[in-house]
C-alpha cells in the first residue's frame, strides 16, 4: 500500500488560511496506470462522523463538499507525488483533523466520494480556527 502523510496543519484565526499538502511514497499501481484513480481530502471533527471534503482525479477533475465550496481548493502535483488543499476564509466549524486518502475506484469521476470508497488514509493533521 502506498503512504501517505498530511501536513500543513495549525492554528488560525477565522478569517484566515493555511495550505495542506499530503506526500504519497510507496507503490501501489504501475507508473501508468496512476492517473485512473483519485484523491481526496476527509476530515473529522470531535464527536462527529467522517466527512467528505474534496476530491481530485489525476486527470484534473475536481469536485468539493458544499460546505467548503468557493472557499477551499485541491490540487495536486504529480512530479511531486504531493496532493495540496488550499484553504482559506476558514471558519471555527473547519476545525477538525484532517485526512487525504486514495479512491479505490479505478476510473471514477463522478460526485459521490464516501470515505467507505477511500483506501490507504494517512494519520491527519489538525486544523483549529479560533474566533
């Protein structure tokens, strides 16, 4: 299994931004076949379930959680094997740790991104905003 390890994380006001970044090493998939299958940001909150934040196929497709729509963007850099989010305008209720994962699903662009669907996670950051 590949792995992964997020960081970037910390303590911000509300108002404010941070990037995280997610390393991939290891091998799981041959050289070519990377670009069929994506990945994603997942993060959870005390007392809260999993939840979806943003996802990316190597292809360039994105798709984002309404809650972080407009204020958050993934990216990913593949000659770096680094997958970014970009956050900014956070609000108290984007305090969480949080997650990136692999999807399991070989060619899949489409909207649904469970983390059910997700393999391989790294350990997470933690992202406090303050008010």
């Amino acid at each position: 299994q590949p792995q992964l390890v997020e960081s970037g994380g910390g303590l911000v006001q509300a108002g404010g931004s941070l990037r995280l970044s997610c390393a991939v090493s290891g091998r799981t998939f041959r050289g070519y076949d990377m670009d069929w299958y994506g990945m994603g940001w997942f993060r959870q909150a005390p007392g809260k379930e999993c939840e979806f934040v943003a996802a990316t196929i190597w292809s360039g497709g994105t798709y984002y959680a309404d809650s972080v729509k407009g204020r958050f963007t993934i990216s990913r850099d593949k000659s770096k094997n680094t997958m970014y989010l970009q956050m900014n305008s956070l609000k108290p209720d984007d305090t969480a740790v949080y997650y990136c994962a692999v999807d399991t699903r070989r060619g899949y662009s489409g909207i649904s991104y469970p983390p059910s669907s997700f393999g391989s996670w790294g350990q997470g950051t933690q992202v406090t905003v303050s008010s």
